[in-house]
C-alpha cells in the first residue's frame, strides 16, 4: 500500500509528508478460512481503510504509525492470529540516496 502522510521529525516532513509504503500480512484462525464468506473473514479492502486512515495520521516515527496499525488490526479482528507489518518511509532525508527506511513488527 502506498501513502502520502506526514510522518517524519522535520518540520518540512509534517508539512509536505512523505511517500509512506506499508505491507501487512496476517494469519487468522484456521476455521474462518473454509467458510466461503466475507463475514466470517478478513475484508481486505476493510484493512486498507484502517491503514490509510493510521498512516495519514500526524507521526514522528515509522514506529508510532507501526503500532497503531498494529493496535488497531489486533483490537478490531480478534480472529488475527499472527501479524507482520512492515512500515517504509521512501527517499528518507537523511542527507544521501537511500531507497527507504522500514520499520517491521511481528509477533
């Protein structure tokens, strides 16, 4: 998935944002998996919704975007057994090239 947000500790990184990637993977109890039904699963266009609405949220670190995500994804779909989610800010100020920055939680 990728965002546009103001995430950084700069001043032009809360004005401007910055391109913001994330990749989550979760596993969920085996049982809800042979159903056939959207309701007794994951709505993956439901957990694109929750993450934009995390990431678009004002941030200081990838960490803090990390966990909220993580937060909510775990609060909201108790059927989550496992989590990874992978946080990168692309093109990080850090005065050279450098293709990202990530941040990843796991459990």
């Amino acid at each position: 998935m990728l965002f546009h947000a103001p995430i950084g500790v700069y001043d032009f990184e809360k004005r401007d944002g910055n391109d913001i990637s994330v990749d989550v993977r979760l596993t969920i109890a085996e049982q809800t998996t042979y159903d056939d039904d959207i309701t007794a699963t994951l709505n993956y266009a439901d957990v694109y919704e929750l993450v934009k609405g995390e990431v678009c949220k004002p941030a200081n670190l990838l960490e803090t975007v990390a966990n909220r995500i993580r937060q909510e994804l775990t609060s909201r779909y108790p059927q989550v057994s496992h989590y990874q989610i992978r946080v990168s800010k692309l093109n990080p100020p850090v005065g050279g090239h450098v293709g990202d920055a990530t941040i990843e939680l796991k459990d």
